[in-house]
C-alpha cells in the first residue's frame, strides 16, 4: 500500500504537536509494511531548509501575491492558493505521478482544495480519500475566536463548509477522540475510526537528569509543558488563583507556551514566582517529566485531544489535570496517580498536596498506563486504512487528462 500524506508543515524535525503526531503516523504505516510519502508546505522564508523533507513544498511571494490580490483573509486565500496557482498545484501533480498513490492522506482540512484539484486533473484515479483530523476544525475556531477576541464570520462559514464537504467526500475519517468522531458523524461522515494521541517512550539521559536535579536543587517541583497554542496557555490562565502567591515547591512552565505567558507574569503571582524555561530538547523534557513531583493539564478550552496527556501518563509521575484535558483519554482518568478537576481552588490544592508530598518512585504511577504508545493508538487507524486500500479497484498507471496549466514534468 502506497500512502501520500500531506500536511501544513514539515516534520524533517517535529517540535509541536501536529509534527509529533504526524511523523509518528508516517512510522506507524512504514512498520506495517506500507510505502509512505510525505509533502510538507511550509513558508520558505521562515522554515530552514534543514527542517524540510526532500518533497515539502516552500511557498513563495506569488502565494502572497495571490492572498494580496483575492481580498480574502490569509487563512481563506492562503489554502485556495496552493489549488489555484498553476506552478504550485505542478508541486503535488508532480509528485502524484511520480508515487501514483493507493491512499491520499490530509493532515487537518486545509490541503482539501489541492486533492479537489487533483481530483479534478484526474490525477488521484483510484486512489482513496483519508481526512486525518486533529481536532473538530468547526468547533475549535469558534472557540479559538472566542479566546483571541477576534471573530471572523467568513473564515469561520468557509471552515464549516469544508469540513463538511470533506465529511461528505472523503473515504474515511480519522478523529483523535470520541467526541470529535461523532461531530464528524453529525455532519455526514460515513466511515470514521479513532487513533487516540499517543507517546513515545520516557527515555531520560543520566546527564539530563543530573542537569535537572542541579537546577531545582533536588527540590519538588510541578511541570506545565506546551506548544504556543493559544487555548494551551488560556487554561494555565482560567486556573491560576488569584490569592496562592507561592506554592510549596516550584512551578516550572516549558515549551513555546512561555511566550504567550510572559505578558502576564507582573499580573499573576503564580506565574512571576514560576520558572520559565521556554523551548527545550526532547532529552530535557524526558528528564522533567520523570523528576516531577507532579505534571499539570490545565486545559480548558480547544477542541481535538491534549498530546501532552499521554506524554504526562508515561512520565509514570502525578497528574492533575482539568476533564477538557482528558478528552480522548477517558478510560485512564481513574488509574493511579490521576487527578481530575475542573475547580480551580481544588485542582491547585491536589498540586500543592504532591509538591509537599513528593512520591520518591515512578513505579508507584505505573498501574493501568498501558496501551498510550503511538503504535498501540494509531492501530485502529492503520488497520482501517488497509482495510480501505484493499477495497480499492484497480487503478489505471496512466495519467491522460490534466488541469488547465498543470505540468507534471
């Protein structure tokens, strides 16, 4: 089985989520046997050429000469342009009869208008539709507008009619939970499966640990890790008590979130007295999660399911988290060491409890985590794709009919 997956970035070097889980999908078909090709679009004046796999795409100024000339907003004109723009739609045509996939794989909503136009060069002859789907796009830009303050109807009915086409259109869709599985049911998707988020393995360094242990000085501490994701940074916000000046331990706050937390620091106690260690290496990071005294979830808001999650839960450390954290992650809620609440007051009382009362072993933490690993997640997600390019019929090798000004040389 051939899969081409595309994306809205490149995953030569994952950092943030979306990355994480899709380079983890690439691994999971690979390890059943499947060829895979993956293409990136990124921006070529912002992502180095090292971060970028040998098929991604780096958009150029005629992209944005396109977004300044359609007088739509970016996020509308932006995707369109990538199906319109004969020399950039050449990019995906090329690559398409060059791999002459089984499967057509999107990574969230926004390459719909490519594999439309594919579809329309009679390029994608055969070839089945997968929408991989990290979150219920409807619902989480209305909240994500609600955040910012800044609501854009046009974007926000142009995102609606996509996801609903493509539930209407696409052979499959993957959700990472539930609920947003039975969103996409609602507005017209046939086939659905869930691939939960899952994690790699907690594997820390000696030196890491030792760095780690010398900074905190061997004393407690709770870890808030996270991508600069506006709803991620918004429940650190909604939770921090106005009146707790200092915990008993320290509060350490990783990850890119840490820019869209600096503004508050003079407002918040919490936060002035946290540690901010910003963006860091995946061998720091193991290293913190397995010397926590406890990891925090405080989500609130967005839509999808929280990866950080399943990376608290192998830590095999404390967690606290929020139930809007646990979307996705439901059957673990209850297994030891987990704590759930969404009432402020509460859930900084059960992080208070394990800084002044640090377990001094993870294996305390390790009954009932089992089946997080991505390959045990995304199972369900390969086997429903095999099962989908099975059913395929048999696909013509020839392309005869292209787009108007598409070239595939």
């Amino acid at each position: 089985m051939r899969v081409l997956m595309m994306g809205p970035w490149a995953i030569e070097r994952p950092r943030h989520g979306g990355q994480i889980r899709a380079d983890a999908i690439v691994k999971a078909y690979r390890s059943h046997g499947h060829e895979v090709m993956f293409i990136g679009v990124v921006d070529g004046a912002a992502v180095p050429r090292a971060d970028m796999g040998p098929h991604d795409l780096a958009i150029d100024d005629s992209i944005h000469d396109f977004i300044r000339r359609s007088g739509l907003p970016w996020q509308i004109s932006l995707w369109r342009a990538l199906a319109e723009i004969p020399e950039q739609l050449a990019h995906f045509a090329r690559l398409v009869r060059q791999f002459r996939p089984d499967i057509v794989e999107m990574e969230e909503p926004y390459l719909w208008r490519v594999v439309q136009a594919l579809q329309r060069a009679e390029l994608l002859n055969g070839a089945r539709i997968v929408h991989s789907a990290y979150n219920f796009e409807t619902d989480y830009r209305r909240e994500l507008a609600r955040i910012t303050g800044s609501v854009h109807e046009n974007i926000l009915m142009d995102v609606a009619e996509t996801e609903r086409e493509i539930a209407s259109m696409a052979d499959l869709v993957v959700a990472v939970s539930d609920a947003d599985a039975e969103s996409f049911r609602k507005i017209g998707a046939a086939t659905v499966t869930v691939a939960r988020n899952g994690c790699r393995e907690i594997q820390p360094e000696p030196d890491a640990l030792q760095a780690v242990d010398a900074y905190f000085g061997h004393k407690p501490f709770a870890l808030f890790v996270s991508s600069a994701h506006p709803p991620n940074a918004q429940g650190l916000l909604d939770l921090a008590p106005p009146l707790r000046a200092r915990l008993p331990g320290q509060l350490a706050v990783c990850g890119s979130v840490c820019e869209l937390l600096e503004e508050h620091r003079r407002s918040s106690a919490m936060l002035r007295h946290a540690r901010f260690m910003g963006t860091i290496d995946f061998d720091l990071l193991d290293a913190l999660l397995t010397r926590a005294a406890v990891v925090l979830l405080p989500k609130t808001k967005g839509g999808g399911s929280n990866l950080k999650t399943s990376e608290a839960l192998l830590s095999y450390r404390p967690v606290v988290a929020t139930s809007k954290a646990f979307v996705g992650f439901e059957q673990w809620r209850d297994v030891p060491g987990v704590t759930v609440s969404d009432e402020a007051a509460d859930f900084w009382d059960q992080v208070c409890w394990h800084l002044a009362n640090p377990a001094t072993t993870s294996d305390t933490w390790r009954n009932g985590r089992h089946g997080l690993s991505w390959a045990d997640c995304l199972l369900p997600m390969v086997q429903a794709v095999e099962r989908l390019a099975s059913n395929t019929p048999s696909r013509s090798l020839s392309v005869t009919a292209l787009a108007p000004g598409v070239e595939v040389g």
